[in-house]
C-alpha cells in the first residue's frame, strides 16, 4: 500500500471542485441522455452507462495532461469525455453516424480519440492492460514522461491479459497506472464470488508495485490518490494499481433490469452519489457557492449535450460500401 | 554477395532497420539474455551488443503482454518487432492478434495505426503436437493483418524490412527446418535455404509472389518447406515428362492472386501444397479462388496436398507421414494427367 502520509494534501479550491462537478455532470448527463435516445430508437447499439462512476474517471483525468494515455473499456464513455474526447463525436459515434469519433465503425463500446490521449476503447475484458504496457514502454523509449491509465472493473482484475500486463510493468518499470473500478458486480456476478481476498489492490503488492485502495466516490480523493501514482510513475517508479470501490447506477447494459441486487443496497449508494457529495461540499462549509452556480453549471451541460445530440442528428450516416475502409491503413 | 541463411538475413534486416529507425526495437523470451540463444532460432544472437537491452528487450513468459506491449508502443509512435519462441504460442496470444491489433484501424474508424511486426517459426520438427503446428491459415482468414511467409534468405530480409515499413500489424511466419540455425539450435532434418544476399539495401515488396521454376505443364503452389517439397517434385517429374511451374505466393495476405491465376491459365492443372490440415483450409481458398476466376482455363481437378486433419504426431514415421512429402506432391500431380 502506498503511505498515503507521503501524499500532497488536495487542493481543493472552489473554482477546482466547480470544475470537477462540471465534468462530472457532463457524464451523467450524457449518459442519461443516451439512456433516453436509445429508448428513443435513436441509438441503435447496446450501452453501458457510466452512471454512479463518475467521479473515477473525472478524478483520474483531472490530475493527468493532455499528452497522458488512457485507454477505456466497454463502458467507456466516462472515460473518454473525462479526457476530452468531444461530445459531438461521440454522441454521433453512438448514433452511428459518419462524423462519429470512429466514423461510425466502432459504436458504443470503441469510442475514444488518440488525438487527446483516448485510445479507441477496448471492449475485450482485461485486454487493454497489455496495451497500456507497451503504450507505457513507448513513452519511456521515446524518452517522454508521458503515463498511461488503464481502466478495468473487478472481473477483468481475474483475467489473465491483467496479469501478464501487470507483472511486465512491474518488470520494466512501466510508467503506467491500473485503476481498478470495483462497482461490486461483474455483469450480475458479485464480486465475493469470483475474488477471494478482501481487495483487488492487495495483489499490488505480488507483483511489486505498490496498491491502493480509494473511496471512488469522492473525486477529490480519486484525484489525489491518482496524482501521487502518477507522479511516481513520472519519476520512472514504475506502476501503481489503484482500486476504487464505486457502484454502477444503473444496469450493467441496457436490457439489465439488476434483479441480482437489492433495492436497499441501491438506495444505500444512492446516498453516496459522487455528484450529490460533490454538490454537497460546494454548497456547505466556510467556502460555500451559491447553489445558483450550481444550476448555471447544470444549464451549461444541457445546452452542450443538446448540442452534440442536434450534431449527431444532422450528421449523414456512413454509405454501406464504407464496410470496406480501414481495414488496412493504406486505404484510410 | 554474401550467402547468408535465413536465420542471418533475418538477423540483417533487423539490424539495418534498427540503425535507420531509432523508434525500431525488438521485444520477446530469451532474444537478448548475455549468455542465451538469441531467440529460440538465434535470429536476435548478438543484437543487443550493438543496440543494448533496451532495444532488444527480453520480457517475462507472457504471450499476451508480448502481443499487446507491441500493440500499445505501435499505437504511440515505435515500430516493434516481436517475437513468439513457437509459432503454436501464438495461440496464447489470439485475442490481441484477433481482437485489438487486427481490428484497432477498423474499429477506429481509420484514425489509428498500428505499425507492428510479430515473428513465428512454423512447422513439424520432432517437438510433438504443440511445437509443431503451421499457422499461417489462421490468420490469413482475420481482415487486419498482414502474412508473410519467406522461404528464402534473400526474401526473409527483404520482406523483413517491408514489414517493418508496413503501418499495419505483420506476421511473419518462418520455417524451422529452413533457417539454417547453427550450432546447439540446428534443425535435425534441415535443408538449406541460404542463398546470396546483396550487401546494398533492398526490399521485397508485400503482395508479390515469385515463379520459382517456370514449367507449362502444371502449376504447383506452395510456402514455406512445402516449397522445396514442390521444387523437389519438379526436378523428378521433368524427368518423367511433365515440366511444372513452382509458384511460391511469399505473401499470404493480401495474396497475388494475378501471378497464379496467369500460371493456371498456362498450364490449365493446379497442385497447392500446404504443410497444415486440409479441411477449412490456405489450399482450399487457393483451390477456391482459381475455381472462380480460372475455371475455364483447367483441365482437370484441382488438387491439394496437406496434412491430414490430425494434430501433428512426434515419432519420426508418423511425422513425415504427417509432413507433405515429395513423393505425395509427385502422386498428386500425376494424378491430373
């Protein structure tokens, strides 16, 4: 585990948490949106909604630059518009349109754009760890402090594409950084039934590198822990796991009504909304914001994903001989 | 000119790409260890004197990692060169070859590349079922990737090199019997392939096959060892009567059809020779297509010489049952007549 003592106290100045609670809310809102289009008829794939997990991704991110990796996985759109993928390409992604950010070959479960460090993401449990390793060695080769963040939930902590990925970075000292997002449920297995020890973040230390685990709730926290293994990895210490225990809210695709779950234990995480807290913390205490910011905040994300959805609607769908594109690079 | 072995010339190319592209480098078990093997077939022995252990990089026994840590640095500006010690290891590591780099161009929409080249000795060499299988057929059948199979010194460098240009992912296949390993990692039963190789730069260009022996009676297709098997064939036929023309593809995907279809059209008779098991298989696609676009050029059946569908065996006799012999691509072509 790594000494928390050691790590920089947050800052956590109001125009910082606004801005968290923005992103953050971009995401829900996104989502939701997309849960009300695909009831619509107007997105024509599966989902799976980021809801509840918000503050991981936007922690995460919050403390990385531009020039940093991350690579998602099938429920990747937090991840993605946390790095600064656009909303407009990725609403017309999921809308199967031409001017999506895979041009309309990817769908749901790809989205992501390199130009801002989002690689395409990887909807193969566990398989984008190995990538992110050598994603990792490329920036210690090209001689760039670049890192790498590879997302992956509790079960694909068992698949053995994360260990192999884990042990190399260790090995190699890979500037890259494992955020385990523990929501409890692998589909609609809990985790009790497929992991044997208390926590993911205590095989860390099997491999050598160091294990956290953080409340992935609380973004302020989120970004905190991930600054100091990002940091650490800046400096060519190698690799850090970090678990953070969050809860999906909502279903884990879009046919999932969650009868493998309680109500009680919903509504119990509902209380712990990272939104809800965030909003919380803003609105409470010496530095308190007028809840009228809030609602401006709240108008902004409308109007925005208002925007990326009136962009994905006017957008032209792909031609069906375009199947035949970028199968090879020479014919992109 | 030089005459090198595959093993060299391989080892050549990789030097020379290495030195010209400094974002070149090599990741695999046992390539780079002071002391080791150079790769189980010595392609690597001695690189990492002048290149060092960055960029001949030993790693951990893990397939996946391999595979996938050459897909992410691709992906970010290197050009790696992987290795697998068994082309049968490759099967460790199919969801990164079928899943992520075949389809990361694809699925991104044309926005991704990923510039990767994957190295995996084939065929039946004493080791039993799983050190043994020729795998080329899988992935020829995944969209994405590109394959190669030199069966030449010069063109195991040449293409070698167009490999590492290549912005997509690209496996090679190569033939143990046919590297001309030396010493502790020489080949029981191997033939020599070594032949000149010019010291001046060159390239073999992906997507170009070759006529190895021009003939007007029959075309005989073949890769890798099944080469020399057809070769073989022809010396012994021309003596009998029947003058065959050798066509090795060196390029399974994309395939130069053209230079087989022209061929066919000559000879009107068609043997494909594959060291893999028939059914579902590379000759049967061979067969497929000169079915479809030369149909009317043929003058009798078209027919394939393969292993039979079993796991390759180990003992000696079984195996060179196993392995498709002279004498059976001989039987087949007379067959025809």
């Amino acid at each position: 585990m790594i000494d928390m003592a050691d790590a920089p106290m947050p800052t956590t100045s109001v125009s910082r948490m606004l801005h968290l609670y923005r992103e953050m809310l971009l995401i829900r809102r996104f989502e939701e949106r997309c849960n009300a289009l695909f009831l619509q008829g107007k997105i024509p794939s599966t989902l799976h909604l980021y809801i509840g997990q918000e503050a991981v991704a936007v922690g995460v991110s919050s403390v990385l630059r531009e020039d940093d990796y991350v690579l998602g996985t099938h429920r990747p759109h937090g991840h993605g518009l946390a790095k600064g993928v656009s909303p407009d390409a990725m609403m017309a992604e999921l809308f199967a349109k031409v001017t999506g950010c895979c041009k309309g070959k990817g769908g749901s479960m790809h989205v992501g754009d390199m130009s801002v460090g989002a690689f395409p993401a990887i909807a193969i449990v566990g398989a984008n760890a190995p990538i992110a390793a050598g994603s990792a060695l490329s920036a210690k080769m090209r001689g760039t402090d670049q890192v790498t963040v590879a997302y992956f939930g509790e079960g694909g902590a068992n698949e053995g594409a994360v260990h192999e990925a884990m042990n190399m970075a260790a090995v190699l000292r890979l500037p890259v950084i494992f955020v385990c997002e523990n929501n409890l449920y692998g589909a609609s297995t809990p985790v009790s039934q497929v992991v044997a020890i208390a926590q993911i973040a205590d095989r860390a230390a099997a491999y050598g590198m160091p294990g956290v685990v953080v409340d992935g709730n609380d973004v302020i926290e989120v970004a905190r822990v991930a600054s100091v293994a990002i940091e650490r990895a800046r400096r060519g210490e190698g690799p850090t796991l970090i678990e953070a225990m969050t809860y999906r809210l909502c279903g884990h695709s879009r046919s999932d009504a969650c009868g493998y779950r309680t109500r009680e234990e919903e509504a119990e995480w509902r209380e712990k909304d990272p939104l809800v807290r965030l909003a919380h913390q803003l609105t409470t205490g010496m530095q308190a914001v007028d809840k009228t910011a809030l609602d401006e905040i709240e108008n902004e994300v409308t109007r925005r994903i208002d925007q990326a959805v009136a962009f994905a609607e006017a957008s032209p769908s792909p031609e069906p001989e375009d199947a035949l594109l970028h199968v090879f690079w020479e014919n992109t | 000119m030089p005459v090198m072995t595959i093993a060299e010339a391989l080892r050549e190319g990789i030097r020379e790409e290495m030195r010209r592209d400094p974002t070149v480098y090599c990741l695999g078990e046992d390539i780079g260890v002071p002391g080791g093997f150079g790769g189980a077939f010595t392609v690597t022995l001695g690189l990492s004197d002048e290149f060092g252990h960055d960029r001949i990089l030993d790693t951990p026994i893990s397939e996946i990692a391999i595979a996938g840590v050459a897909i992410g640095s691709a992906m970010t500006g290197m050009r790696p060169i992987a290795d697998v010690q068994y082309g049968d290891f490759l099967f460790c590591m199919m969801d990164q070859l079928a899943n992520q780099a075949a389809k990361m161009t694809y699925m991104s929409g044309g926005t991704v590349k990923v510039p990767m080249v994957m190295r995996a000795p084939v065929g039946s060499t004493r080791r039993g079922s799983q050190h043994a299988q020729s795998l080329e057929a899988f992935f020829t059948h995944i969209p994405g990737l590109k394959v190669l199979a030199p069966s030449t010194a010069y063109d195991a460098k040449g293409l070698l090199k167009s490999a590492v240009r290549d912005d997509n992912p690209v496996l090679i296949f190569e033939h143990k019997l046919l590297y001309g390993s030396k010493g502790g990692r020489s080949e029981q039963g191997a033939l020599s392939a070594a032949g000149e190789v010019p010291d001046e730069e060159y390239l073999v260009p992906i997507g170009k096959g070759i006529v190895r022996r021009e003939g007007k009676d029959v075309t005989i297709v073949g890769k890798l060892l099944t080469v020399y098997r057809a070769l073989g064939a022809a010396e012994r036929l021309a003596q009998e009567g029947i003058d065959a023309e050798v066509i090795d593809p060196r390029t399974l995907v994309p395939l130069d059809k053209e230079l087989i279809l022209e061929s066919v059209r000559k000879t009107g008779r068609l043997v494909v020779v594959e060291e893999d098991n028939a059914t579902h298989g590379w000759a049967a696609e061979i067969a497929a297509f000169v079915a479809d676009e030369a149909f009317f050029y043929l003058d009798a059946p078209i027919k394939r010489v393969s292993a039979p569908d079993t796991p390759p065996p180990f003992a000696p006799p079984m195996e060179a049952f196993y392995v498709p012999s002279v004498e059976r691509v001989i039987e087949a072509v007379k067959s025809l007549f």
